[in-house]
C-alpha cells in the first residue's frame, strides 16, 4: 500500500481577524481530505484574531506566536511546530477552488527533484486579470528583477487560457506556495533577515541551486486579494523590495556573475532613486536611500550568508533567469506581455 502523504495548509496571520470570514470558509470548503490540517499560525495579533478563530472556525489548529516575527521568520517559527509532508503556504486574503490542493500535490509524485508548485493566481477583485504577486509563475532577469507570466512589473494580463500548461518556473509565490516540507528544511527555510517580501524569490533560488524544481500548475486556481498589509507603492513596501533583492543578488549571484552584476544593479538603483526625486518622489526616493544603507550596515552577515549559501551550490546557471533586462524591454521597447519577450524557460 502506498505511503499517505500529510499535507499542512499553514496560514500566516497577524491583525488580519477581517479577513477570516470572507477567505477562510473556502480554504474549509475545498481542503476536506483526512490527511490535510488547516492551520492558523497567528504572529502576535493584537485585534482578537485568535478568539475570532476559537469561536467561529474550531476545527482550524491555531499555533500562537508570541511577537511579530515578520512573514519569513513568522513562517520559520511556525512550520517548526508542524508535521507533514508537504506545506502550503497560503495568505490570509486568499479564496481557494475545487481540487486547488490535489492537483499540486499529485504533482510532487512525479518527479523527486520537484520542491515547489505555484499555482494560477487570479485577482479576487477583478477576476479575469492576473494578480500581481505571481500571477502564472515567477521569473527574474539577469539584474535580478522579478516579473510574471501574466505580470511584468504593474502591468497585468487578462486571463484568457493563454498560461494554461504547466512549465517550469523561477519562483513560487508566498501568497500560495506548495513545497515539499523535506526541501524546505533542507535549504533552511526562508531567511529571516528578510522581513517580508521577495524572501519566496530568495529560497526558490536557493532551492534551484542546489538542484531542486520549481513547476506552475494551472489546473489549481485560487484568487488574492493582494495589498493587504502594504499597499503596492507604499514606501516601506519599496524599502523592503530595493533592500531584500540586494540581499538576495549578494547571496545567490554566482561567482562568474557577481561583481558585474551586482555593479550594475546598485547603478540601475541609483538611476531609479533620481527618477523619484526628479519627479518629487521624496518618500520614495529616501525608501531607496534607507535601503542600501540597511544593505551596507548589514554588510557582514552578508558576506557570511553568501559564502554559506555558494558552498552549497550545485546548479550555476537556471534558464528561467530571463537573459536580458526587463526595465529595458518594458520601458524603451514597450513590451508589457510575457508572450513578447519571446522568452521561452
């Protein structure tokens, strides 16, 4: 008889009580199977989250953070209380469909190597677009910037069937994140430093250096709210981004690759804070300015990490690291669909 695998549906949450009434009878709903555990892992919520879930949803597991440890740490802490085979990690403004988990996990059985799945993630208030944190799968290009199929950089496609079959992929999003709980222990979990944002893209890479997979899976569909706890231009949200892709290009660059892109990167950076203070873009700009300083004060435990991180390396080069810039092809030449880039992973 073939082993049962354990599957854990582990739910970030902190103040996010008004969220649980509209997403979370879903995730009940369509997660019915014996060997699946829907777990809240609360990271110190001071707006009665926890009573709400006592009162109203007690079947749902509830694991008690005692401060707030962030989304990456909050997640390290609270999957080392959980046993499973694999996990998904799920935001809280997120509604789940019909088969949404077993047309991911099924995927894992077909090849070992497989860490993460993504699924198609469409957008809860405007249903036929992509969402914009991961939309049909995640890729970054060779300055390390992230883009979709479905979304590069703000802009969005309409879901019209043309991402339906699966295809590898660089990233998985962290608004719905399947992975095998093995590999996610393996590389270390996400790294805390992060905070929160682009700490998914941060162990996705980690992952597929050391050989691991990462596949988009259309057949599961769920629908993100998105922005609910930093809006998308918000200047801690920019802080977090510009700070969090230097520590991760300082980790994950490969040697051969580092110092000139990295150079070019922290240029690019430079290019972008006089663009938000030509256009009177202050909070912006010193979000930027903050965020390098954070880099360089941080700047030792840096050079440990990455050293720590490139030993490990077995897999240096990934053809799901676009070749080319993205702020080029979108900005200059105008490309604001995937299917123009005529990149093909």
């Amino acid at each position: 008889m073939a082993k049962q695998t354990r599957t854990a549906i582990v739910i970030l949450n902190w103040n996010g009580v008004k969220m649980f009434d509209i997403f979370l009878p879903s995730v009940i709903q369509h997660s019915t199977s014996e060997n699946t555990e829907i777990i809240i892992a609360d990271n110190g919520s001071t707006d009665k989250s926890v009573e709400h879930l006592r009162q109203n949803y007690p079947t749902v597991k509830i694991i008690e953070l005692k401060e707030n440890f962030g989304f990456a740490e909050g997640y390290n802490q609270a999957l080392k209380q959980v046993e499973a085979d694999y996990f998904v990690l799920l935001n809280s403004d997120v509604k789940v469909t019909t088969g949404w988990i077993e047309s991911c996990t099924r995927l894992f059985e077909t090849d070992e190597k497989l860490a993460a799945v993504h699924p198609k993630i469409l957008s809860f208030n405007e249903p036929e677009l992509f969402e914009y944190a991961g939309a049909a799968g995640g890729f970054i290009d060779k300055f390390g910037y992230p883009f979709c199929r479905g979304r590069i950089l703000n802009r969005v496609e309409v879901d019209d069937g043309q991402y339906n079959q699966p295809t590898p992929i660089f990233w998985a999003s962290g608004a719905c994140m399947f992975i095998k709980s093995s590999a996610f222990k393996n590389v270390g979990g996400f790294d805390g430093d992060f905070w929160a944002h682009m700490e998914e893209i941060d162990l996705c890479w980690r992952l597929k250096s050391q050989g691991y997979k990462i596949q988009y899976q259309p057949k599961s569909l769920v629908y993100h709210l998105g922005g609910g706890t930093l809006s998308y231009g918000s200047p801690k949200k920019i802080y977090l981004n510009f700070r969090n892709n230097l520590y991760m290009l300082f980790k994950n660059l490969p040697h051969h690759q580092f110092t000139r892109i990295f150079f070019a990167r922290m240029v690019l950076d430079g290019i972008a804070a006089a663009k938000f203070i030509l256009g009177f873009n202050f909070r912006e700009f010193w979000a930027v300015i903050k965020a390098h300083a954070s880099f360089y004060r941080n700047l030792g435990t840096l050079i440990r990490k990455r050293k720590e991180t490139q030993k490990l390396v077995i897999v240096k080069n990934h053809p799901e690291v676009y070749s080319k810039s993205i702020m080029w092809k979108f900005f200059l030449q105008k490309k604001r669909r995937f299917s123009e880039l005529e990149f093909k992973p």
